[in-house]
C-alpha cells in the first residue's frame, strides 16, 4: 500500500517492475495500459474535483485499502469492478455522513463481494 501512496502523491516517480506488475493484476491490466493512464496528481484531483467529490481524500484512501486489501488477498479484480466497488463504497459512507475512512466497513464490504 506504501508504493502505491507513494506514487498516487508522487513520492515515487520511477516505480519497480514488481510494483507496477502487481498493481496491475489487482487492477486487471497490462503494464502499459497502466502506464498509458498515469496521470499527475495534481491532474487526478482536480478530475476528481469536476466529479463533485466532497471527499477527495476519503476517496483516495478507500482507492488505496482496496488494492491493499486485493494484493494482499491474491484477488485479480477487473477495473470496471473495482471503479464500481469504489464508487459504492464511497457513496456509502458519503450518504451515511461519514467523513472518515471506515476500515471496517471496506473489509465487509470486500468479504461480501468475495463470497
């Protein structure tokens, strides 16, 4: 989760090989499609912001515990599922007024959708 912060906040500009391979399996693509679709932060927020996300930061930190929680669950997802399991998600907590990552509810809600 680490390399994948570090190179969402731009920390990490020259990722490995291995990071890019695994993240993405987790995100069911090439590693060129991946590179293909790097984008800059600054750039990311601001789409982001157009969307009409209060939460920029909630919504980063949901992206960042699902392909946490898929690497470290050997789960290949593809990236149409994971978009959605972010959007639900954020939605959720975002209706439910909760301004705060809830770790708890995101492991629930990936457990479910594991079964």
């Amino acid at each position: 989760m680490n390399a994948v912060r570090n190179i969402l906040t731009g920390h990490s500009k020259k990722p490995s090989a291995q990071t890019l391979l695994a993240i993405s399996k987790v995100l069911g693509c090439t590693i060129e499609e991946l590179l293909e679709q790097e984008i800059s932060e600054k750039h990311s927020k601001k789409i982001l912001q157009e969307f009409h996300f209060k939460n920029i930061d909630l919504f980063e930190e949901i992206a960042l515990y699902l392909i946490d929680f898929c690497c470290n669950n050997n789960i290949v997802i593809e990236n149409i599922k994971f978009h959605a399991d972010l959007l639900h998600i954020y939605k959720y907590l975002e209706e439910n007024n909760k301004s705060v990552f809830d770790e708890r509810f995101c492991k629930w809600y990936m457990m479910r959708e594991m079964d």
